[in-house]
C-alpha cells in the first residue's frame, strides 16, 4: 500500500516538474518572441491598426518613410490581404520607403523583440526581403543608435501558387545605457508591394537574428577621398543614337519627345565632341552612358537583339506619346543602314575616339527599357547584349548603370538580382518619386546628403550615387550642389544629354562649372565608375587593432604603441588613401618600418597604397604623456 508521505512528495515532484514544464514553455515562447497563453506582453500600441491617425490612411501612432504605406484589406478597401481576420493590414511600397512603429518606452540594458507577419503580391511576381532597425532614444528624444537584422525572405503570393503562410520577419535587440524609448523600422530590398500584420514588440526573443550596427566604427579615421580630397565630382552624360530614348521617347520625362529623332541623333553625335573639347581643356575624364547601337558601325546584315522584343509596357497609359510600341517590335525602325549612311542611328565609329581621351563608356542598357516595367529575363537579356556588343568594339562588360527616363520606381528584388550577377556595381539615374527616391531634395532641388551609399539588400555589392541634372538655367546650382557635397565630404554625379551640349547656352554651362570645380582644387574628378570603386573598397575595409601592444620597440617618447591591421577586401585597390592621424603621434611605421617624419607631420596625415587582397600594418606611437 502507498504510504502518504509518498503520494504527497510524487504530487509535490509532479507540480515542480510541471511548474517547470511550464516556466520552459513560457520561456521558449518569450525567446519566438510569441507570447505565452492567456498573457499578452506586446508593448505596441495600436498594434492591430484599429484606429486611425492624422494621416489619411495610417493608423494612429505608426509613421511611413513617404506615401505608399497606407492600410487596406477586404475591411478597408477590399483589396490586399490580412492575416489574423480582421481585414486590416499595412502596405509598404518604395525601395527607399519604411513603415515606422509608434514609440514604446523601454528599459536601458533589457532586451527586446520584434516580429511582423510580411507577405508580397509583387506585380513582377518576384520574392523580396525585409530587415527591421531598432533605433533607440535618450531621454531628450534624440536618437543614440540605430541597430539593423539581416535581410529576410518574404512570402510571395501568387494566383497559381499561393503560399502556406506569412512569412516572420523578425529580430531582437539589447536597449544601449542611455536609451529610454524605441521605434523599430520595417525597411524594403526593393519596390514590390509588401503587406504586414500581427506586429509584436516585447521583452526577449533571443532565438531570432540579433540586432546589429550597420555601419561598426573604425578604430582608425580615414578621409573619404584619396590623396586628401574633400569630395568628388563625376560629369557624365546619358548617350543614346535614335535608337535608344529618342525614338521611343515617353512624353512623360522627355521635353523632346516631340522633336524628330533622326535630328536628336545627330545632335547626340555632336554633342561628343563639343564635350569632350570641354573635358580636354580641363584634363578631365567623364562617363558616357550608352545604349547598344551606340556601339554598331551598321547593321547591314540586320542583326535582331535580345530576341526582337516587343515591350508591351510601352504604352499611352503608362506615358508614352501613342501606343505605337505596344504591338511593334522595338528595334524593328532599324534602317538596316552604315555609319556612313545612317549616322544618328549608329554611333561605333566615336567609341575608339572617347576611350582614347581616356573616358569611359558604360550602361545606359542595350535597348533604354524603362526599368521598373522591365522584368528580370529582359533585364537579364538587356545587359549581356550589351556586354556583347560592347566587347565587339573593345570596351569591357559594364560595371555601372545609368537609369534611362530615371527608371528604378517599380524595381523588383528579381530585377536587382540580375543586375548584380551582370557584375553592374554602381547605379545612378534612380527614380527621384518619394518612396523610390534614395536621394531627398531640398526646397531648391538640391540633394540633401550627397553620398553614395548602398543600394538596400545589396549592401558590399551595389552603390547608388546621387545626380544633378544641368540645364543652363540651374548652372549656378549645379555648383551650389558641388559646394554641398564638399561641406559634406559627399559626391555629386553632374549629368546631362550628349544632344543638349550642342546649344552655346548649354555649353557654356558646362565650362562654368566644370572650370569652378577643377579651379577649387580640392575636388577628386573621375569617372563615375573609379569614384564608386573607391566608395566600396573604403566601405568595405577592414581595420582591427590588434591586442597585443608594442613595448619593445621604443621610439620617441617611449610610449607604448598602437597597431593595426589594413586589409582591403574588395576588388579594388585603394591608391592615395589617407590616414588621419592622432594629434599626439611621435612616430609612423608601416609594417615595421619607420615612416620619415616630414611625410605625415605636416598635413598630420599617413599615405597608404593599399593593393586589391593586401594587408598592412600600421603602428603609431604617441608622444610622452606628461600625466603621473
């Protein structure tokens, strides 16, 4: 018989163990960032969308990037999705756009979580991503830092393959000393519609992806430019024969759309020369952004491209001046001619010319698709053509893209995948709509920040740089732009039409600012492509201190060194790169060797030529310090 003693310690044993069954199961919740049953731990207001806000469309508390991010759902407008049932979700649209959280109080040192139910119903039926960003407040309500998770997939929906469920885009970050409230940043890899339910904020979630800097502080300062340049300046031009925008040109963005292309072709041809008598006076090299028949001395043995395409995009509706295109193969007004007979159709007789000045040539795509239409197999079609017949003139595959009719509003992440694996690495040209635009403009149209800076999900592979477009009348602009960009150690991509230097208004423009900014002298003038190939290799460097201090060898002072390690990790090589030195240093070497004094001390400043792989090591000593 069982004694009662021990049918009350197997009761006390079964309630500590399901006491711990319990406490492990609510943990293992908390750390899914899920929440536990008949406990509800979200710290987001409004997080299911219920009421609404000032702004027309959002809901109460919850803040955009720009337009595009706006509720439906069948209880809405009937169109889109949700999950939980009760007919509201948020859309986010914009590669440069977010959806931004209502304010939540937090606790320094703790640690919170944060997941959003995502879904796309992408037009070009592309999967997407999404990554979150913690930024966290002080108690002035400034921000002291911002935290970003990896890149995640998003569900696609599509009519024929619907999918299982929502996908969970999630992360968890620890709140910094000073933060005393957070907002969390849901952030696009591109521009296909994105829906997002069942939002959750709350304590824990240590099994999802964690939080990081995006951009860690180095432990050496290095100036943004080569050779102690304060900014750099590109002067590029977009260059097309009749065969690129002219003939197929959309009233929208062309104010030429009415002119006779033969005409624009040839002021396209014209428009070489007189620039690159420009250049020349200055010993500046530019970037010349072709289409593909920029690249044929004729097609008399009438070539099709790409597969005779018909864009059926190319429509009144979406801005084109008839629907001609709809149903008419885009090449297909090819007069089959020579450059001699039909030169505003065939530019391969100016390529040897322009890469003997020493400028370069590089995408403005094969056929001037407009790219947010485009999908990722004509993307992908577009660009090896243009390698090909770029080759066939001995220019190498492109490795920058310029935008025709500033195109990227409607690129999906499919699309971007491709111009990454055609080896594309910088972007200019993008899309300056609000929640496509990368680059803010103030009330005189000048960008804000001019920086390259990473296309989003493309971080280390692809730079978007910022442009201004010269006209005569915005020349003084133009160098108000390049002011900007030197207070701000910024770029500026200065761009025009090969067609419009032909005018003397035009041209002279192009001599006033071109001449102010050579004369500046602090300013790195290159090709676009070299400018952001310096830009990926300094973002991308790694620099680490290392632990152990150099004692032994004294110099100087006697004090104890600091050493580090350089090491260029990209592609490209990082010549004239400049160390910012301490204010206190006594003495340089690089890799064990001393560095003479009047090479740094005068400028404060250490010159390096680190090579495409190289490492390097860096050790400064300070001077003695006078404390006790």
């Amino acid at each position: 018989m069982i004694s009662r003693q021990f049918a009350l310690g197997a009761i006390l044993v079964s309630l500590i163990v399901g006491a711990a069954g319990i406490f492990f199961f609510i943990s293992q919740r908390l750390d899914r960032c899920a929440a536990p049953p008949f406990v509800d731990p979200n710290l987001l207001p409004n997080a299911n969308f219920a009421r609404t806000g000032e702004i027309t469309g959002l809901p109460d508390g919850w803040g955009r990037g720009a337009g595009g991010v706006e509720l439906r759902g069948p209880a809405i407008d009937g169109q889109g999705f949700d999950l939980d049932g009760d007919g509201r979700g948020l859309q986010l649209m914009g590669i440069a756009n977010y959806v931004q959280t209502p304010l939540v109080s937090v606790q320094a040192d703790a640690s919170y979580c944060f997941t959003v139910a995502a879904l796309t119903d992408s037009l070009l039926r592309s999967p997407t991503r999404a990554r979150l960003v913690f930024e966290w407040y002080d108690e002035r309500g400034e921000v002291r830092e911002r935290t970003v998770t990896p890149w995640q997939p998003v569900a696609l929906w599509t009519p024929e393959r619907p999918p299982q469920g929502w996908a969970v885009i999630g992360g968890h970050a620890r709140a910094p000393a000073t933060a005393r409230a957070l907002r969390v940043r849901i952030e696009p890899s591109s521009d296909d519609r994105i829906y997002l339910d069942m939002p959750r904020l709350q304590r824990g979630g240590h099994t999802l992806p964690m939080a990081q800097p995006s951009a860690p502080a180095l432990p050496l300062t290095i100036a943004p430019w080569p050779e102690g340049y304060r900014a750099a300046v590109a002067f590029t031009f977009d260059w097309e024969t009749a065969m690129g925008g002219l003939v197929h040109s959309r009233s929208v963005d062309d104010p030429r759309a009415d002119e006779d292309p033969i005409l624009r072709g040839m002021r396209m041809r014209t428009g070489v020369e007189t620039s690159m008598a420009i250049f020349a006076r200055y010993n500046v090299r530019a970037t010349y952004y072709a289409t593909g028949y920029n690249f044929l001395m004729g097609n008399r043995e009438q070539r099709r491209f790409m597969g005779d395409p018909i864009f059926s995009w190319a429509s009144a509706a979406n801005g084109w001046r008839s629907d001609r295109w709809v149903n008419r193969p885009w090449f297909s007004d090819d007069p089959y001619g020579t450059v001699d007979t039909d030169p505003a159709w065939y530019f391969g007789d100016q390529i040897a010319p322009l890469l003997a000045a020493g400028h370069e040539i590089q995408s403005h795509t094969f056929s001037h698709l407009y790219g947010g239409y485009a999908d990722s197999a004509t993307w992908q079609a577009d660009l090896e053509t243009w390698n090909t017949v770029a080759a066939e003139r001995g220019v190498g595959n492109a490795r920058s893209l310029a935008f025709p009719w500033s195109s990227s509003a409607g690129m999906s992440d499919a699309n971007w995948d491709v111009i990454e694996q055609a080896g594309i690495r910088s972007v200019t040209r993008l899309s300056d709509y609000g929640p496509y635009s990368l680059f803010p403009t103030d009330e005189r149209g000048l960008i804000r920040d001019p920086h390259c800076r990473w296309l989003p999900g493309r971080e280390g592979r692809i730079i978007a740089c910022p442009d201004f477009y010269l006209t005569p009348a915005r020349a003084e602009l133009a160098m108000a732009q390049i002011d900007r960009a030197v207070a701000a150690g910024g770029m500026i991509d200065i761009w025009a039409h090969t067609e419009e230097v032909t005018s003397v208004a035009q041209q002279a423009a192009w001599e006033d600012v071109v001449s102010y900014t050579v004369r500046r002298g602090d300013v790195w003038v290159a090709p676009l492509s070299e400018i952001a190939s310096w830009q990926i290799a300094l973002k991308t460097i790694d620099i680490t201190q290392l632990a152990e201090p150099v004692g032994a060898f004294e110099r100087g002072s006697g004090s104890a060194a600091q050493r580090y390690r350089l090491h260029n990790r990209s592609a490209y090589p990082l010549v004239g790169l400049m160390i910012d030195l301490p204010s206190n240093t006594a003495d340089v070497a690089v890799n064990n060797n001393i560095v003479p004094r009047e090479q740094w001390q005068a400028g404060n400043r250490l010159r390096l030529d680190l090579a495409t792989g190289q490492t390097i090591e860096v050790t400064l000593w300070p001077t003695r310090s006078s404390s006790r």
